[in-house]
C-alpha cells in the first residue's frame, strides 16, 4: 500500500513529529533518499509558505517540526495543520513517532546526547514532559509509526512501502563480472563463483574471445551443468529481491566470477542482467578485468 496514492492529482507533504528518540532523523534521511526534498526543525511561522511554494515544485516534501522548534506549540501546530488541510492542492499528512520511553532513555544514554527537555535534568523528566506536550497530536496523526522494536531496516521497509512516491524501479542492481585471481570486488553484497562451468579459455579458438562473443555463449550453453545452474540462480534472485525491496535497501552489488574473467564470469553476468531487465528491475553491468586479460 502507497499511502502517497490517496490523493493523486495532488502533491504530497509529510508533516513528521513524535518524540525526540524516536528515529525521525533516521526517517528524514531515508525520506530524503526516496526523493523527498527534506527540512528538519522548520520554525511553525514558516510552515504554510514553505508547504505553499511546494506547490510549484515537482518532488513531495517532508518537514520535521517537534519541541526543538521554535515558536512550537501543539495548539500553533494544530491550528497551522488546519489551514493546510483545506488546501485540496496538497496532499499532508502528519506522522507521528513515538517509542517507549525506557527503550529512549536507553537510545540516549547509548549516544550520549542530550535530551531537548532534559539540559537540567535527568533524560527521563524530559521525556515525560515532551510526552505530555506532544500527546495531543496522537490524536490528529494520519499515521503512527512505534520504533520500540523496529530496527533500522525495518522502518526504512516501512517508510518505502508508505511514501515511495513513485513504484517500479526502486532496487538498483549492478552487476560485476571479474576474476578470482584479480582479487574479489570489495563492494560485492554478492557474490557468485561460475567455475564449475566448463571452461572456454581452453578451446584454442575461443581463447582469445569472451564471454559477449556468440561462440563463447553457444559453447557455455551446451555445458549439461548450465541449465540447472540458471535455473537455480534465477530462483535465488526471484526469492531474494522482494526481501531487499521490502528491507528498503535502494542498490544490490552481485559479483559474477570466473579464473580469468574473460569468459564464464562475462556470459552468465550478461545473461543474468538481460534477464533481471526483462523483469523489469534497473540493471548496470560492468566486466571489471575482461580489459586486463584483453590487453595481455
């Protein structure tokens, strides 16, 4: 579900509150790689020209207003809501994040920061009194998210799956084909060794050829082990991409290896994107060493 479909002809403004642990700044920085344009501790006076001047602006916003900012108050808060509600150029909504308040004081205790009601005093009577001043907007709240046993992957799954203003390609996945002896690629989230495959490098013509050459290609189809292995590395994918989509994870290295990365590592990592992009996920492809053995 997009909650950001709700309205379509409009343009979608996150108002995000909710107390101060909670993992707003961590939902800002998540908003803010989604697409969002993203502003932190907006003063309540300048809320409704902000929101207004998104008007003429293509991407959706987000605005973190909470007790550090200034002139704030949840009646000024409520009232300013309000007023941006009637505006049927808009789409708002406000979300509030709240967490239990042993798992805050722990949060802060871990960082060694300061609570913002807490200079004076210990960082629990700062979060008693946030609660109390920020408890009237639960009840105004469109949405609200409790992180007291979400991890960070977890409520980033949970922000895309909300407010991703536009579905379809949100995993970007490269591709990387390389050589073992060349070391592996040290971004590779995975990686896949194709050397049980039989190997072109030792037919005299293919030699000199690789993995994007058609000889090659028909050469490493008919191994009787290909098959089953496409079949097998497919599935891994078909099972594994959605988990890394709902996680909100936005990119995905793969890393495709063979001896010499000239042959086996350049055709399976070929034809693994070009299947990848027929499932319509965003695809880039990269033969890290086929120049290197090439220049030899």
């Amino acid at each position: 579900m997009n909650l950001m479909s709700n309205v379509p002809s409009a343009r979608p403004v996150l108002l995000i509150t909710g107390m101060s642990g909670s993992g707003r700044s961590f939902a800002l920085k998540t908003l803010e790689d989604m697409g969002y344009e993203t502003i932190d501790n907006l003063p309540l006076s300048l809320l409704d020209s902000v929101v207004l001047a998104q008007r003429k602006v293509p991407r959706p916003i987000a605005i973190s207003v909470d007790v550090r900012t200034r002139d704030f108050s949840t009646d000024h808060f409520l009232q300013e809501l309000e007023k941006l509600t009637k505006d049927e150029t808009i789409n708002i909504q406000m979300i509030f994040f709240d967490c239990d308040d042993d798992v805050i004081v722990r949060r802060y205790n871990e960082s060694r920061r300061l609570h913002p009601l807490a200079h004076d005093r210990r960082v629990i009577d700062g979060i008693r009194l946030e609660r109390h001043l920020m408890s009237p907007l639960l009840d105004h709240a469109d949405i609200t998210i409790d992180t007291t046993i979400l991890s960070t992957s977890e409520l980033r799954g949970q922000l895309r799956r909300f407010f991703l203003p536009i579905r379809g390609q949100n995993l970007s996945i490269f591709i990387i084909s390389f050589s073992f002896r060349h070391g592996l690629p040290r971004e590779a989230d995975m990686v896949f060794d194709v050397r049980l495959l039989k190997n072109p490098f030792y037919d005299e013509e293919l030699r000199p050829l690789s993995g994007e050459d058609s000889e090659v290609a028909t050469f490493i189809q008919k191994d009787e082990r290909f098959p089953s292995f496409m079949k097998s590395l497919k599935s891994i994918f078909s099972i594994s991409l959605p988990c890394f989509e709902e996680e909100g994870r936005g990119y995905l290295t793969v890393a495709i290896g063979c001896t010499g990365g000239q042959h086996r590592s350049v055709f399976i990592a070929k034809t693994l994107s070009e299947w990848l992009q027929e499932e319509k996920k965003h695809v880039k492809l990269r033969h890290r060493d086929l120049k290197k053995r090439q220049a030899k």
